[in-house]
C-alpha cells in the first residue's frame, strides 16, 4: 500500500496539468462543498422545523377538539344540574329529564342522580339500542366524584377507565343546585361518557399519507385510535419516551419531535401534546421514511446540483489548462530542439501574453546560441587545424630521430623519443577526435568500411598500451574468440574506439595492482567487446552522462572518471555510426566494464544521419 501511494505522489508531481487540475478542483470543490453542505444544513433544520410545526399544528387541533367536546358534556351537564325547578321534579319528570339528555348525547352511556348522602336515586343506563331506568339504590359515598361533588360542590373528572365491553369511559360529576339561590336541592348528577367517539375524531385528521393520530391516557394505554379494535386490545405505550415525560411533567407536556420505532419495529417520527381534561396526550405519529422523503430528496437535489456544478467547472479548467500549457509544450519542444542541436526553433505562441513574450525570448536565445554554437566549431575547426600541421611535423621528426637518420641515439634518448613519440600521438587522436566528433555531430563523417578481423584490432592497440601499463606496474589480460569472421568497420575509427577504453581504463586504476581485462565474443547477429577494470568505479547518475560532450568540469567535482571530455562521446558515435551501442556497467569501489556492440552486417549508409546527433 505505501509503495503504491508513493508511486501515485510521483506520478502526481511529475504531470503538471494533473496538479493544476487539481488545486483547480480543490478551489472550486472545497467552496462549493462547504455551501452546499451550509445550505443542506440549513435547509433541513428549516424542513425539521416545519415538519415540527405541521405536526404540532395537527396534534392541537386535535386536542383542541378534544377538549372542545369534553367541554360541551360538562357544560350541558351543568344546565342540567342547575335547573331552578329541579328540587320541586317529580321522579317521573327526573326520568323524563335524564331519558332526554341521553337521547341527545348518545355518548352518555349513563346518568344517575345522587342524594346528600351519597346513594342514587335515580338511574338511567344505555343496553344496547334501548334505555333501561333502574330504581335501586346502590351506595356511592366512597367514590371520590361523590365525595367531591357533594361534599366539596366541585366538578369532577375520572380518568378514564374501560367498561365491561371494552370501550374507555369517563366518569364526569357535577354538583346540583344554582349557586346563590334561596332554595337548592342537594346532591350530584353522574355521567359515565364513552370515549368511542374520539376514535372517529382521530381517524378524521389527516396525518400525511401513511401518519396517524391516537391518544393515550395518563398510563400510555390507548383510549383512541383509527382502528378501534386496537383500542379494545388495551395497546399500551407505556414505554415511549414521551410517555415517560409526560407522566413527568403532568398537563403542562408539549415534545419535541422523536424518532423511535412503532410496537411493528418500524422507524417513525411522533410528537405529543397533553389533553388536559382526560387527562391524557394526543400523538400524531408518521413513518420516518415519509416524514424525510422531502429531505432525502433535497439532498439529493443538492448533490445532483453540486457534482453538475463540479464537472462544468472541471471541464472549464481543464480547458483553461490545456490552453495555458499548449504554449509550455511548444517551449519543451523548443528545448528538445535545441538539445538535439537544432537551434532554428520556431514557437508558436499566441496568446498575447507574458508567455508569447517568453517564446520569442527563448527563439532569441535560440538563434543567440546557434551563433555561439556556429562560431565555436569554426573556432574549434580553426585551432585543430592549425595544431595538426605542426604536429605531424613532430611526429615525423620524432620518427626520424628514432631510426638514427641523424646519428647515433643512446638508450635512454630512445626512451625519451619513445615517450615524446607516444604522447604526440595522444595529442594527435585527441585532435583527430575533435574532427570526427564535429564531422558526425553536422553528419559529413564518411565511413570506410573492410573487412577486419577484431581480434587483431584488440591485439594491435592491448600491445600499444601495455608497455605503459608496465611502467605503472598494471597488468591487461586478453580473453578473445578466435573464430570470430571479420566485421565490416572503419578500421582507424575502431582502432580508436579500443584505444580510448583501454587508455581510460589505466588512467582510472590504481597503480601497482590494476587490472585491465579485454574479452570478445561474437553472437549469431553481433560481435561483443567488453573492457573491465577493477579502478574506482562510476556513481550510478553519472553513468550516462560519461557520454556527453564536454561535462568534464562536473565529472572532475563528483571524482567521476574522466579524460578531456571527448573520448568516451567519441567512442558513442563511433559506435552507434556502425550500428552499435555501447553503455557501462560500474558500481564505485568496484571497477567498470565497458560493453559495446557491432553488428555483423552494417545497418547504416556509409553517411550516418542525424540519428547519431540525437544519442548525444
């Protein structure tokens, strides 16, 4: 995983456009996020807060409707006790009384009159259809509405309870007499209420499309709901959280929404509102998923819009990228231009700004440094020139000397001319390389090519330079194939290829136990020849550039083998000019080996072109 995430760092640092694009994306994205999760937050709160009104709304009118029946039995229970003439009714015209008041309320499932002292005297009960009296007199002198009512002359409300088929009731009392009159009868009117009817009040309201509405009493058992059959079941919601508070707080209670699951395990959203009268709570009660479809939906408005947005600014920067890098890339291409020393470079940039200013600056420095380039091989061409007439006259002089043509030559004057002669030599390939490096860089090197055996090329320059290694205690070894058939080469340029591994290898080993080994092998389409030294080694980031053309100064600061900064680019084009390659293998403190390569039949026309101009 680390090794993956670093090589995605690099691959991300090493394209531009893909880190422009992204703190592009970046100072788009983190704006537009930050927004729209603000406007999502807000957005939802207000839709929490409207749904919390909504459904408070719909709870109090509930409750207000509730409340609203309740006090219309109260109040007509309270004409009704306090009829002027009551004291002076015959029990017939109290039947006759209590028979109406059933009749118009067909919640009232009884109604009984109750004496001073607590017993009935009369009562009117509903079985079935019909209105049955019954006359006996059963003691209720223990009950608290009697002992409210008759006793304290307050009105009175039970809880409510559930009758012998299942229904919830509720006892409602009200003591009798006008208040302030000079005559009063004594005594209470009770009324025993079906709470039936608010099963149908509840199943009126319209809570969403699959909310409902029910009410508990103080206990969280259900008294009312739209399926009735629940309420005979005895449902009780005990355990709801606002049940809890409610009987906590008592008939001040008001919740707050709450999410929970239903007794099916289904998320729902509730809140609750206390009915004072019963007393009890109305809850309005939706399936969570409905309540927040609007949210879920805003939200996924929201995200459509902001990845929409995202994009058309992504494709914009890329656009505007693209549109800012074409001209970057026409620079690279002007550099590799003038690295492959191609110094007419023409840009086109037109954007008519700092970076059309910047190409025609670089066309400038371009054509600047084709001058320079131009001027420097003249001046190069001028100085080797005039270096090797006065050189060859040396060296043939040198000759001269050595064979006696001027008269007798000691020893040790035959060493000196020996040595005199060798280092003429050097000076002389130096200046040679100078003028085929500059002949193949402008591609005017024509090779002539023969038939030569390698082996005895090898040979010829390993006894060259052995009696050099000798003098400094160093040893060359030879490991070469015989039966190699001749290659098709320019005899001098080979020659000179050898000679400068071999001379760069001894230069590069230590004295007194260098070791220099030369091996040829010959392969089914090329010939192989590798030069191996046990000197000081190349470091790895400088084992291409050895091949460059004048990096002298920097070799020398990296203690880097090198000569005077030609050989080893000579020995490249050389190589590559016959089709073949050379590279170096080298671990520092541990030697070197040079490999190079020549094909058996030559790949190239005698004139090699510009491909060898660009391998520098």
């Amino acid at each position: 995983m680390g090794s993956a995430w670093q090589n995605f760092v690099a691959w991300w640092r090493g394209h531009l456009r893909v880190k422009l694009l992204t703190w592009f994306g970046l100072a788009v994205a983190v704006p537009v996020l930050v927004v729209a999760s603000l406007l999502v937050a807000i957005s939802e709160q207000a839709l929490v807060q409207a749904i919390d009104r909504q459904q408070s709304a719909m709870a109090r009118s509930i409750v207000e409707r509730v409340e609203e029946r309740l006090k219309g039995y109260r109040a007509l229970l309270d004409a009704v006790a306090k009829q002027p003439d009551l004291k002076r009714w015959s029990l017939s015209q109290e039947e006759q009384w209590l028979r109406g008041l059933m009749d118009r309320q067909p919640a009232f499932q009884t109604v009984a009159f109750i004496n001073p002292k607590g017993r009935e005297t009369l009562r009117v009960e509903r079985a079935g259809r019909r209105l049955r009296v019954r006359r006996r007199l059963v003691d209720r002198s223990t009950e608290d509405a009697v002992a409210q009512t008759v006793q304290r002359r307050t009105s009175y409300v039970g809880r409510p309870v559930f009758g012998r088929n299942g229904v919830p009731e509720l006892l409602l009392a009200e003591p009798l007499g006008v208040s302030g009159g000079l005559e009063r009868r004594q005594g209470a009117l009770l009324v025993t209420v079906s709470l039936d009817p608010l099963s149908s009040l509840v199943a009126e309201a319209q809570v969403g499309p699959r909310g409902q509405a029910f009410i508990l009493d103080g206990d969280g058992v259900l008294i009312a709901h739209p399926i009735p059959e629940r309420v005979r079941a005895r449902a009780n919601f005990r355990g709801l959280p606002m049940v809890q508070e409610f009987i906590a707080a008592g008939r001040r209670f008001h919740s707050a929404l709450r999410e929970h699951r239903d007794e099916g395990g289904e998320p729902v959203v509730s809140l609750a509102m206390a009915v004072k009268s019963l007393p009890g709570i109305v809850v309005v009660q939706q399936p969570k998923a409905v309540v927040y479809e609007p949210l879920r939906a805003m939200r996924a408005r929201f995200v459509g819009w902001t990845f929409l947005w995202l994009g058309f600014f992504v494709g914009a920067g890329w656009f505007l990228i693209n549109r800012i890098l074409r001209p970057v890339r026409e620079l690279q291409r002007g550099v590799e231009q003038l690295k492959a020393g191609q110094w007419q470079v023409q840009l086109v940039v037109q954007t008519g700004d700092e970076l059309e200013t910047l190409a025609r600056t670089f066309q400038q420095m371009a054509i600047a440094l084709g001058e320079l380039e131009e001027l420097r091989r003249d001046l190069i061409a001028m100085i080797v020139h005039d270096l090797k007439s006065p050189l060859t006259v040396i060296l043939a002089s040198l000759d001269l000397l050595s064979a006696r043509e001027g008269g007798a030559v000691t020893d040790t004057q035959q060493r000196f001319l020996s040595l005199a002669r060798q280092s003429g030599q050097d000076l002389l390939d130096i200046i040679q390389n100078l003028l085929d490096v500059a002949k193949m860089e402008e591609g005017k090197l024509v090779l002539h090519r023969e038939p030569c055996a390698l082996a005895e090329l090898i040979r010829s320059q390993v006894s060259r330079w052995t009696p050099v290694a000798q003098l400094e205690d160093k040893t060359i070894h030879t490991d070469l194939v015989e039966d190699v058939p001749p290659v098709r080469l320019d005899r001098p340029l080979i020659m000179r290829v050898i000679s400068n591994l071999l001379a760069n290898a001894l230069r590069h080993t230590s004295r007194g136990y260098g070791v220099i080994s030369v091996t040829l092998t010959a392969g089914e389409s090329a010939v192989t020849v590798q030069v191996q030294d046990n000197g000081e080694g190349i470091p790895q980031e400088y084992q291409e550039k050895i091949f460059e053309k004048f990096v002298q100064a920097a070799r020398k600061r990296a203690r880097v083998r090198t000569g005077v900064g030609l050989g080893l680019t000579f020995c490249k084009m050389a190589v590559e000019a016959h089709g073949g390659r050379i590279g170096v293998e080298s671990q520092p403190g541990h030697g070197s080996t040079f490999t190079w390569t020549l094909p058996r039949e030559p790949q190239l026309t005698a004139k090699h072109k510009e491909p060898v101009v660009k391998s520098i």
